[in-house]
C-alpha cells in the first residue's frame, strides 16, 4: 500500500514555503535599509567637509592640501 501526504501536511509545506519568503523579503528589506544608512551618513560626513572645506580661505586651502601630502608621504615611508 502506498503513502500518501495528507491534505494537512501538503498544507503546513504550503504555508513553510510562503513564511520562508516573506522572511528572505524581509531580511532583503532590513539589508537595504541598512546600506541606505550607511550611504546617508557617509554623504553626510562628506556634505560636512565640503561644507568645511568651502569655508576655508584660498591660503587655508593650499595649507590644507600642503598637509595632506606631507602625511600621506610619512604614512608611505612607514609602510616601506
């Protein structure tokens, strides 16, 4: 005599196959909304140093970037 699934168990695989999307959507969402912060505070932080940035006058600029390149050339001599 062969088995068959009863029309209950057909039913509960039914509803585990439904759960289990929505739980991947959701998951998906929660991601998403979670790059999104991360992208919104980056552009803020960088909004922030254009902001500072744009204050600055001609002579502070050239300093700053003057600087710059003096720190990236000590941070290179101190990776060799």
């Amino acid at each position: 005599m062969a088995f068959t699934p009863s029309k209950d168990h057909k039913r509960r695989e039914r509803e585990q196959k439904k759960l289990d999307k929505r739980m991947a959507r959701d998951a998906a969402k929660a991601e998403k909304k979670a790059e999104d912060e991360a992208a919104a505070v980056i552009a803020e932080a960088e909004a922030a140093e254009k902001a500072r940035w744009d204050a600055l006058t001609p002579d502070e600029q050239e300093f700053e970037t003057l600087l710059k390149e003096e720190e990236a050339e000590k941070a290179e001599k101190e990776a060799e």
